[in-house]
C-alpha cells in the first residue's frame, strides 16, 4: 500500500473524523485531488504535493520525504473539531504538521495542512 492509500484509508475508516463530516450522494466524504461539488460540508481533500529523496548512499535513493495536503472545506469557517481528529490521526501514522493557511473560495471556507514524513523508497 502506498503512503497516499495509507492516509486515505486510515482517515477514511475513523468514525471520530468522519462523523464530523457531511457525506454526498455516494457516501464520500474524502476526496482524492480535488472536490467535485459536493452539495453538502464539511468534507476533506487530500493530496501528495511533494515526494523528494532524503537520503543517498553510494548514488541510491534510500529515504524520501513525502509531504501531503489536506484541505478541510466548509461553508461557515468552522473546522476546529475537525482539524484536531485529523491531526490526531497523522500524527499517529508518523506524520509532522509542516504549515498551515486558512483561506476562503468563492462560497466555502478552506483549511489547508501540510503534514511530512520521512519514508523508505519501497514504501
């Protein structure tokens, strides 16, 4: 399983988080790349921005650092509860909190986090 799959999986399958968030049609509440419309927030986007080698040894990659957003959408601005049950989830897969922007987008509030972690080229 890959480092995008792992994060999906995990933040997909905690009730904590995703009892915090509005489902569509189809039951999503987590989105890959970007967000169709989805009618109803809160929901999360999730995105690999940055996978770059982090340590070489004798001309071979042997670590990489992987940095992924997640981007908390909502109509009213309020994504604290949310914020802290996602947080609590990358830090438990071994991710840092790298930065942090809130902004807003026509009609809906955007909370935006980076998390980085340092893994094997095999995983």
């Amino acid at each position: 399983m890959n480092i995008k799959e792992k994060v999906y999986r995990t933040l997909s399958t905690s009730r904590e988080l995703t009892s915090l968030l509005a489902r569509d049609r189809q039951c999503r509440c987590i989105y890959p790349g970007i967000s169709p419309h989805a009618g109803s927030y809160p929901i999360i986007v999730y995105n690999v921005i940055s996978d770059v080698p982090a340590l070489t040894a004798d001309g071979f990659e042997m670590e990489r650092r992987v940095t992924v957003r997640l981007q908390i959408l909502t109509k009213d601005g309020q994504y604290e509860h949310i914020y802290d049950a996602m947080n609590k989830i990358m830090k438990g897969l071994g991710f840092m909190r790298r930065q942090s922007i809130e902004m807003a987008e026509r009609d809906v509030f955007v909370f935006c986090v980076d998390y980085v972690i340092g893994i094997g080229v095999d995983e």
